[in-house]
C-alpha cells in the first residue's frame, strides 16, 4: 500500500515538472491586465517595398515629363512670337520714314499741277527748290540723314568712288566733279559719292599753299 502511494506521488512530482517547463518554454509579458504572450515583429514585405518605391518614382517621372512638356510649349510660343515680333518690326520699321514722304510727294503734286498752266518758269523752279529744301531739312534734323561731296573736296576713299581720274596741278587727290552726292546716316554712309579724281601731276608741292584752277572743267 504504501508503495502504490509512493508512485502516485512520484507520477505527479512528474507531471507538475513538465508542467514548469511548459510554461518555462512560452514567451510571456507582464502587463496592468495579467500575463499575456507577445506578439512576433511583422517586417514589411520586401518585394512590396520595393513597388511601392517604383510606384512613387513613376509617379514622380511623370510629373517631371509633364512639367517639361509645358516648358517646352511656353518655349515654342515665346520663339514663335519673337518671330512675328521681329518680322513685323522689320515689314513696318519704314513706316514713319514713308509717312513723312507723303507730304514732300503731295507737294510735288501740287507743283506740277501749277506748272501745267504756268507762264512764269521761274515761279516754278522756285517752288520745286522750295519743296527739296523741306525735303532735306526733313530727313537731316529728324533722321540724321547727311549729305556730303563737293567739287574741290580733298579724295578720301573711305567714303569717294572714284569712276575716272586726270592728271592736274594739284598738290594731292581733289574731286574734281561729283557726278552723284554721298549720304550718311548718323555715322555709317549709306552711300558712297561718285567723282571724278584729279590727281598730282607733279607741278605742285605738297604743303606749298598753291592755288591752282582745275584743269578738269
């Protein structure tokens, strides 16, 4: 009798053993409402990580592509208008010039019209002068239009066109004729005066203060 008790004991001393080391074995975590087991760290995905990067930079990419394609479209509207701008400008930069004409060209009109019935032919050449003065009075003091070459001026051919020259008791090159004036405007000619040159002959000194009358009339 007193064995068989002896292992009833033994068999629960046993059981109570692995019923420790159960417990023993689980993770457990003390908490204001009692043990409770804890629950394993979840680490996200990394596949779908790696999407959802994808997803943003593509995202992003298109953002980009449609923030150029605008930048280039403002471009091709800016360039576009530039253009007309410049072509306009360039079609129309007479316009003021041409406006200014119109009253020298009426007036010419006019003159002609007098002429027609005129007895008096110095009447007209007289308005006809009157007219080329308002013309050049015109274009000088508003367009800095100037005229230049005169019969004796000394040759420069940075702004003569010599189509002929002679020999003549001259001390150094002297435009002997105009055949065309010279016009300048502001500082750049555009165009040059024809003449005619006459050129040291050799009876002259350079720097003697000699007046000669041209040989070329």
């Amino acid at each position: 009798m007193k064995k068989q008790e002896d292992q009833d004991q033994q068999e629960m001393s046993q059981n109570d053993s692995n019923g420790e080391g159960e417990v023993q074995g689980e993770k457990v975590v003390e908490t204001d409402a009692g043990t409770t087991k804890s629950d394993d760290t979840v680490e996200e995905d990394p596949i779908q990580k790696l999407e959802s990067e994808k997803a943003e930079l593509e995202a992003k990419n298109k953002e980009l592509h449609n923030q150029y394609l605008m930048a280039m479209a403002d471009f091709d509207n800016y360039r576009k208008r530039m253009v007309k701008e410049k072509q306009e400008a360039f079609d129309y930069a007479n316009a003021n010039l041409l406006t200014d004409l119109l009253e020298s060209i009426d007036n010419f009109d006019r003159a002609l019209d007098a002429a027609a019935t005129a007895t008096d032919v110095s009447s007209v050449v007289d308005g006809v002068k009157m007219i080329r003065n308002q013309l050049v009075s015109m274009l000088e003091n508003k367009y800095n239009l100037a005229g230049y070459g005169e019969k004796g001026d000394v040759f420069d051919s940075n702004i003569h066109e010599a189509i002929g020259s002679m020999a003549g008791p001259v001390a150094e090159p002297v435009c002997s004729e105009v055949y065309l004036k010279g016009y300048k405007l502001k500082d750049r000619i555009i165009r040059y005066a024809k003449v005619m040159v006459q050129m040291p002959d050799g009876s002259v000194a350079a720097g003697d203060g000699k007046e000669t009358e041209s040989t070329a009339e």
